[in-house]
C-alpha cells in the first residue's frame, strides 16, 4: 500500500466535481486500499478521491472509535463508498464541529440532516443502501460535498473562509520553506 499525498484548500482540484465509475475494478480496489492507508495515517475519518488528486467518485470513511490506551490496536471499520448518493434525508438537523484533511488544523460547525439513507457500491461492486445516523451521517455527507467541489468552509462566511484559507497557506508555505 501506498500513501498518497493530500492537497490543501486553495488548491483548484478541490472545486472538481468527481466523475462517477464504471466499474468497481481491482485498480480502483487498490485505489482505495492506498486512500485508507492514507487516511489512518493523517489520521482522519474520512477521505475523497479529489483529496488525492483524483476525480472519481470514491470515499473511504471510519469512524470507530480510537481506543484510549495507545498501545491497544484500535479497531478498523472501514467504509468504501462508490458512486455515494443521498437517497433520503432527516428533516431533523444537528451541528457537528467538522474538520478536514485539505484544511489542516481548522475546525467549524457545519449543520446537515442528522440522519441519511446512502446508496452505493461496495468495496466488491455490490449495490447497496444504508441508513446512517451521526458522526457516520456527518462524515458521509462531508465527502460526498467534497465529489461535489464542495468543502466545508464554503458553508462559512466569505470573511472567515479566506482567513482560514490564508493560514493554511501560509503554514504549507512554512513546511516548504523549512
Ligand atoms: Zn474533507
């Protein structure tokens, strides 16, 4: 497995919107073996294709719990979401503090519907439909956004987006510089 690199808001590849696959293949497989790999590593608990420089419709989410004790394994439940599409959506809303790999260091609240029923295809290409309710909801919604061209500070006023994407400049410029 590889770990990939992942680029940062302002970087234009985030406003493409990810063309669906055709066919769920053992490239697109180890695609999606290396997005996790990356994603564990960061860490985060949720990754799009776009986030690594390509413009397909796959996210990777695991939102299990890290355990306390650092030396105990944590528990993987890995995701692999192909073509995710919002089928249904709660009436009911909740605010999540988000954050995301693209916009190191920079948390906000975000509100989405508090629960969605997602269809998909598998790790395997099987269809699927799920309902998802939570964090896992919230993740999914956030990545889906990020297939759209969409990130989490769009939700945000024009005013805190650039400053928030003004830090994240300024410290990748620092990382370069050192
Ligand atoms: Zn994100």
């Amino acid at each position: 497995m590889a770990i990939l690199d992942i680029i940062n808001v302002p970087d234009p590849l985030l406003k493409t919107i990810s063309k669906p696959v055709d066919a769920v293949t053992d490239e697109l497989r180890k695609l999606m073996d290396d997005m996790l790999q990356t994603m564990y590593i960061a860490p985060g608990i949720g990754l799009a294709a776009i986030q690594v420089g390509v413009a397909k419709r796959v996210i990777v989410v695991d939102v299990a719990e890290i355990p306390e004790n650092p030396e105990e394994e944590p528990i993987r439940e890995p995701k692999y979401l192909v073509n995710p599409e919002v089928v249904w959506e709660s009436l009911e809303h909740n605010v999540f503090n988000e954050g995301c790999l693209s916009v190191p260091d920079h948390y906000a609240d975000v509100e989405r519907p508090i629960s969605v029923k997602i269809r998909y295809l598998d790790y395997d290409g099987q269809k699927r439909e799920e309902r998802m309710e939570g964090l896992l909801a919230t993740v999914v919604q956030h990545e889906i956004d990020h297939l759209n061209g969409i990130v989490f500070i769009d939700y945000l006023s024009k005013l805190k987006r650039s400053m928030i994407v003004k830090k994240v400049q300024k410290a990748d410029k620092e990382k370069e510089d050192a």
